[in-house]
C-alpha cells in the first residue's frame, strides 16, 4: 500500500510524545512492506521519504517549524508529486496548516482518507493563551480553518468541555476537521466520545499510540522500594501549563517521605518551575531536553513515572513509554485510568496539590513492587507491530467507505 502521511509536526524540527509515535507507526508499516511519505513542515530532509513543505521562517510553536498556508503546501507537494493521485490513502495527523493541505490533497485526487484527532487544542488555547486573546485567538484559528475546510457542524456551549466561547471555536474547528474523513481515529476511547458528544457523525475508532517495538524488549527489572526508601519520581513531560509542573511541585513542598523528582523536558514554565524549587529546597533535578535512551535509562531505575496534567492529554506518551519499561506511574485524571492497565498506577484523587501530596504520601512501599509486576507483564501491549495492524485495518475500512460513497454518487 502507498501511504501520504500529513503531519504538522515531525523530528527534527520538532519533539515530542505524537511524533515519536508517528515515527514508529512509519517504520512499522515499512517493516510490513508498506511505502510511506511524511509530509512535514522542515528544511533540508536527507530522507526520500520525508517531503519538507514550505515554513514561515520566523514562526515557531515551542521550537517547532510551521507550515505556510495550505494553498501554498499543496502547490509545493504537486510540484514534487505530480503523480499525488497514485497513493492509495491519505492518513492526516493534526489540524494545522500542513494537514488541511492533506484533506485538501485527498479530497481532489477522490482519495481515501484517515483523520488521527490527537489533541485537545481547547485546553491548550484556554491554558497557554493570556486572557483577554483566548477568544480572538481561537475564533481566528477557527475562521481560518473554515476558510480552508467546509464547517458542517456547530458547537454549542455547555458546561462538559466547551465551557467558553474560545473552547467552543476549537472544539468547532477539531470536530468539523474530522468530519472532513472516510474513517477517524482517535488514541484512547475517553477523547473520542468527547468528540462523538460534539457532532463528528462518524465512529471513531480507538487505536493506540505505540511505541516502537525494541523498547518493549530491553532488559529491566521489577522496582522495588524499601520502607523509609527514597521514592525515585521521573517528569518526562513539556513543562509547560496545561502539564501543570508547579502545581506538583507544590506537592512536593508538602510531602512527608523522602523523595527525589528528575525532571526532563523544556517548556515556557522551566525557568519558573527551577525558581520555585530552588526557593523551596525541593530535591529536584532540570535536565532540559535530552536524547530519549537517556531518560529510558533513568526510567529503568526509577519508581514511578509522573504525569500531573488534568482534562487535557488524550494518550501521554510517557505513560505508554513508562508501561513499555515497567515502571509504575503516577496521575490525577481519571481518564487516564483507561490508557495502563489497572492496579498499575497511583492516583491521586483530585487535581489539586494537597491531594497529589496525599496519594503519595499513603503509597505504600511494598506497592510499587505490586504495581511494577503488572506494568512488566503488559509491557508488548503498547508495542508499535500491534497498533500498526489496527491501523492497517481501520485503512482498509476507511478505502471501503471511500468506494461505497463514490458508488452512491454516480449511481
């Protein structure tokens, strides 16, 4: 099968969780003989198989390289692929300038196509964008999109998700970019009933972000913690607000057993986040953005995996990362107790520091042991291979759909 997959973000020019997957499901379908082009906003791509769409030269989103507008994107793409109408899907990965060039793309060569919604860009407008400019921000984000893709569906108001006027333009934008698809998919069930609630008419298939295979099969060993241990604690996350960093630190002013948190990643908060805990002599360590096979190996030694973001990630990829490992996690949204598997992880009940404090300060010791001897026997569950054939499925699926609508059409 000849595969075009459209993303707005891609490595180099940019990191993180989803692009991590996105790899490993591209090397995946490689491996099962599949040939697949990356469209991707970047400069100078070694790999024949990564097309660099044109970028703004002076625009970045956390470090990350954007896209031109999509009119642009697609004459750059015919002009390399004039043949466009020779893949046999188009499989779309975010909602931005270089994705609605894949719609766009599919929907005029009548290809199939497939709609990965892997964000909640409500939260992330309502979170990173200072009040008064969360509403005009998010009803130019929302025009702009319109202006590129039909808007058949509206969003009202209520008082679930689309409790403000800004998250109303984005669940807007994100619900009428899926419905542009033959086939959509989202990576955990809680986040695609959210989108089913806001109007996308089609069934959105729940299929996993994976992580590549090999990680799943490297040595590690059960944790465990001796009573009075230190309790080795891993952030492997943007530190940023919508991941809340500070308000687990906060946590951590007020924990009663001795701990020590690492803590890896960049994010518009590092600089305050290192200011408190210095202020507050917390035993934390900043080691900014590394290679990834270093954190992995502090993952190996440490004993719980934290995740303190609440009703905003879909499928943190550290919690995959940290099951492939075996390493127990930590968090305080209930949606996430659908992403590991049960009596693997510590939750906190609430999103408020005083509640983070408590849930780890009642965890037993002899518990992580308990919880890491789950992690360890589920850790192929999140391997890219099995992902990789549901997703394969859902592109069959989507090319069926694709072949009825037309037959309908012109019967």
């Amino acid at each position: 099968m000849k595969i075009a997959i459209f993303t707005d973000f891609y490595e180099p020019w940019a990191v993180g969780g989803i692009i991590s997957s996105i790899k490993a499901q591209r090397t995946e379908l490689e491996k099962l003989g599949h040939e697949v082009t990356i469209f991707c906003p970047g400069t100078n791509s070694r790999d024949k198989s990564i097309v660099t769409v044109p970028v703004h030269e002076k625009i970045r989103i956390n470090g990350a390289m954007i896209s031109k507008r999509p009119s642009l994107v697609e004459e750059y793409v015919l002009s390399k692929f004039p043949d466009f109408a020779s893949f046999d899907i188009v499989h779309v990965q975010y909602e931005a300038s270089c994705s609605i060039a894949g719609v766009r793309l599919a929907k005029k060569f009548n290809l199939p196509l497939v709609q990965t919604m892997h964000g909640r860009e409500d939260i992330a407008i309502a979170t990173n964008v200072p009040y008064p400019l969360k509403t005009l921000t998010a009803g130019l984000l929302n025009t702009m999109h319109k202006n590129c893709l039909p808007h058949s569906n509206k969003v009202k108001r209520d008082k679930f998700q689309a409790t403000s006027v800004a998250r109303v333009k984005m669940w807007n934008l994100m619900t009428n970019h899926a419905e542009q698809a033959d086939a959509v998919t989202a990576p955990s069930g809680h986040f695609a009933r959210k989108l089913e609630h806001y109007g996308v008419s089609k069934h959105i298939q729940p299929v996993s972000n994976g992580i590549v295979d090999a990680l799943t099969e490297e040595p590690v060993e059960e944790r465990k913690l001796e009573d009075g241990g230190v309790l080795k604690m891993i952030w492997n996350s943007r530190l940023s607000k919508e991941k809340r960093i500070l308000p687990f630190l906060q946590a951590l002013t007020m924990l009663k057993r001795p701990y020590i948190l690492y803590v890896y990643g960049a994010g518009n908060q590092l600089k305050e986040a290192k200011r408190f805990a210095k202020k507050h002599n917390l035993k934390v360590k900043f080691y900014g953005e590394v290679k990834r096979e270093k954190i992995f190996e502090r993952m190996k030694e440490a004993h719980l995996e934290v995740l303190a973001s609440y009703n905003f990630d879909v499928q943190p990829m550290t919690l995959l990362e940290a099951q492939a490992l075996g390493l127990p996690v930590f968090f305080c949204d209930p949606a996430m107790t659908e992403i590991v598997p049960m009596g693997s992880y510590v939750f906190a009940n609430g999103p408020q520091a005083a509640a983070m404090q408590i849930a780890l300060d009642d965890l037993p010791a002899s518990q992580i042991n308990k919880m890491s001897k789950i992690m360890m026997a589920h850790r192929k569950d999140v391997a890219q291979s099995k992902q990789a054939q549901k997703m394969l499925k859902v592109y069959k699926e989507a090319i069926a759909q694709h072949e009825q609508a037309e037959s309908i059409k012109t019967s």
